[in-house]
C-alpha cells in the first residue's frame, strides 16, 4: 500500500511522525527552510530542521571555498 502525501500537506500536518521526515526532504530549498524554523514546531522537528539548516549552510562554505 503506498501512501501519497504533497510536501506541503507533511509540513502542515500535526503529527509529528509526518512532518518530521518532511524536513528533511531534499525538495525544500534553504529559503523554504529559513522560513519554517520561524513557525512552532515539535522539539524533534525543531532539532532536525536545525541540523539541516547547518548542513547546508556548510556545504555552501565548501563549495564556495572550492571555487
């Protein structure tokens, strides 16, 4: 059984078990990730969404430092 959800469906929703993987979906940009650390978010989600917000402000610093 396969389940089909819109990204931003998983980032509305409520549950947390939804909306945490939705983070980290590689199909939201980092301008779409600095608009969602402003909203009210579960700790966990809160957590991830910040580790992904490091990394890819780091793999920015790397790729500008290889240019």
């Amino acid at each position: 059984m396969t389940h089909e959800l819109r990204i931003e469906d998983a980032l509305a929703s409520d549950d947390v078990v939804i909306q945490t993987p939705a983070v980290l979906d590689r199909h939201i940009g980092k301008r779409r990730l600095g608009k969602l650390i402003d909203k009210p978010r579960h700790p966990l989600t809160r957590r991830l969404l910040e580790c992904r917000l490091d990394i890819e402000a780091g793999a920015q610093t790397r790729v500008a430092e290889d240019e």
